[in-house]
C-alpha cells in the first residue's frame, strides 16, 4: 500500500515537471502574445487608481485618453533617457577607442609577460569592437521595442475599458467564493505592484544622484549621464546595477590610465549600489515586498531568457504576483512564505 502511495505521488510529481516544462515553453515560443499581456497588466494595474480618480469628473473615454497619454509619456521618458545614457556613452568610447585598444594590447603584454598566453585570445574577443557593439546592441534593443509598446499599449487601453465590468463580475453571486478570491488576489497583486514601483523609482532617483554626485566629485567624464544610466537601470534588479557600475569603471581605466583610479570608482560605486539596494530599500519595501534575493536573481535572469528585456524588467513583479497567490490559499500558503525574504517567526 505504501509502495503504491509513493508511485502515485512520483508520477503526480512527473506530471507537474512536464507541466512547467511544457508551460515555459509555450511562454517563449508565444512571447509575442504573452509578453505584452503581462506588461500590460502590470502598467493597468499601476495606472488605474489614476483611471479610476478621473473617471468620477469626467467621461469614461476622456479619462482613459488622458490617463494612456501621462503613461505613453512616462514610457517615453524612461526610453528617452536611456538611449541618451548609452549614446553619451557610446560618443565618447568612440571617440577615445584609439586609446581603449591601447590600453588592451597594454594589458594583453603584460600578461603574456607573467605567463598568461591566454590574453591574447581574450583580447582578440574583448576589444573596443565588442564595447561598441554593445553599445549598438543596447540602441537597437531600445529601438526594437517600438512594436511591442505599441501592441502592450493597445492591450492597456482595451484593458482599462473593462477592469469595471470585471470587477463587477468576479464581485457578483454568480462568480462564488473563487471569484471573490480571484478578485481579493487581484487588489492585493495590483497594490503591492504599486508599492514596488514607488519603491524602485525612489530608490533609482537615488543611486542616479548618489553616482553622478560620486562620478563628478571623481573628476570621470560623463559623470551625469553615468547618473542617468544608473537611474534607468535600477530598475532590472542585479543585472542593471552590475552594468551601471561595470562600465563607468572601464571608462575610468582609460581616462585616468590608473588602475588604481579604476578600483576606487569600481569600490564606490558598489558601495552606493549596496547601500542602496541593501540597507535602504528593505526597510522603505517592508515585509510586504519582502522576497528571497535568490528568488529575485533567478526571476530576472529565467524572465529575461524568456521575453528578453521586458521579462528582466517585469520578472519580479511576475514572482510577486504568483506569492501573492500562492498566499491566498491554504495549501500554497507554505510556497509564499518559503520564497519570502522574511524570518520564520519564533516561538
């Protein structure tokens, strides 16, 4: 009897594998569709609390006009100021790239002087070739993403639309106890996706100040479009910090040919990062926010494998939604505390 408990639970445990596997590839291969219904849900529920203030002084279509336009502007901004970031960037690794190549075969010599013949082919691959293709790649990633904005933007209207009838729905009799579970999810998901973003933003306005005051103070060139890319990319936890501080640091090995120089913007710049992501935000976040940072690293690196740069941006949101259902029932309760970034309680 026992024997047949335990082979009934591993294929019950074989089927939710196959499941998932089969689900994750449905997301990727229909990322087209999918995608832009998950960013559109996550801007509804951002921009609805708006929707809804201005729905009560003015007709329904005036307030949803209104309400699309401060977002497509928001939006805008944000790409507006990234693309200037990194071709700031890009301008200036152009025109200095006589002196970055330098700098490698510099590098690449005094390797291979130490016995490290490995340089070469690392100079070969990492060259001033690569740091401009990057950066074009970064451009055309930006650029690229007009086509989707465009189609998440027609989801986001045609959302807006109905968010009232279905509430109304989910609230009625006939919808029972599972819509009103579906409903009280749903508020629940939408507000902490809104204290996430106030969070984040608050928390990218001051890494951007703290490193372009820092840069400037360092005497780095670019020091406030530095501020600006760090702004823009905190707002991909880990991997955009890494990239806001990676790059000023190589840009501070060839303006100041000082290795030395290089570790000290490297070391600062970590420590506004740290202090910021670490010590500030957790305590403006809150447990309600609270998640395993393991959990955070392994939703932005899966989603951006799987959506790309929309998915490292709303990955975290996604695995805050699914705790935050997980939490409505019972017998998922345990997987939301397990993933949250809170202590157990003591007895």
């Amino acid at each position: 009897m026992e024997q047949r408990v335990m082979g009934q639970r591993g294929v019950a445990v074989m089927i939710g594998i196959t499941t998932a596997i089969l689900a994750a590839a449905a997301l990727q291969l229909a990322s087209g569709i999918f995608a832009p219904v998950a960013f559109a849900l996550f801007i509804m529920a951002l921009v609805w609390p708006l929707q809804k203030s201005l729905q009560r002084v003015l007709p329904q279509l005036l307030a949803l006009f209104i309400t699309l336009a401060v977002t497509i502007v928001v939006l805008l901004g944000l790409v507006s100021l990234t693309v200037w970031g990194f071709g700031r960037a890009a301008q200036w690794l152009i025109a200095n790239a006589a002196r970055f190549q330098t700098l490698y075969m510099q590098g690449a010599g005094w390797l291979e002087g130490h016995g490290l013949y490995a340089a070469g082919t690392f100079v070969e691959t990492f060259n001033v070739g690569w740091l401009i293709r990057f950066f074009q790649g970064v451009a055309a990633r930006v650029n690229g993403m007009l086509g989707f904005s465009v189609v998440t933007a027609i989801f986001v209207m045609l959302g807006l639309l109905e968010v009232d009838v279905m509430r109304r729905k989910l609230a009625g009799a006939e919808a029972g106890e599972a819509g009103h579970s579906l409903l009280r999810a749903s508020e629940e998901i939408a507000r902490k996706f809104r204290r996430y973003m106030v969070v984040r933003t608050a928390m990218s306005f001051f890494t951007g100040l703290a490193i372009w005051a820092f840069a400037a103070t360092a005497g780095l060139d670019l020091a406030f479009a530095w501020g600006v890319i760090a702004f823009v990319m905190n707002y991909i936890p880990f991997i955009g910090p890494l990239v806001a501080t990676l790059l000023p640091t190589l840009f501070a090995v060839v303006q100041f040919e000082s290795w030395q120089m290089a570790v000290a913007v490297f070391a600062g710049m970590n420590v506004i990062q740290f202090f910021s992501g670490s010590y500030i935000e957790p305590r403006i976040a809150g447990k309600a926010l609270a998640m395993s940072p393991f959990i955070v690293l392994l939703s932005v690196f899966f989603w951006a494998f799987m959506w790309g740069l929309p998915g490292a941006f709303i990955g975290v949101p996604l695995v805050i939604a699914a705790l935050v259902v997980c939490d409505q029932h019972d017998s998922s309760r345990w997987v939301a505390r397990l993933l949250s970034g809170q202590a157990p309680a003591k007895d």
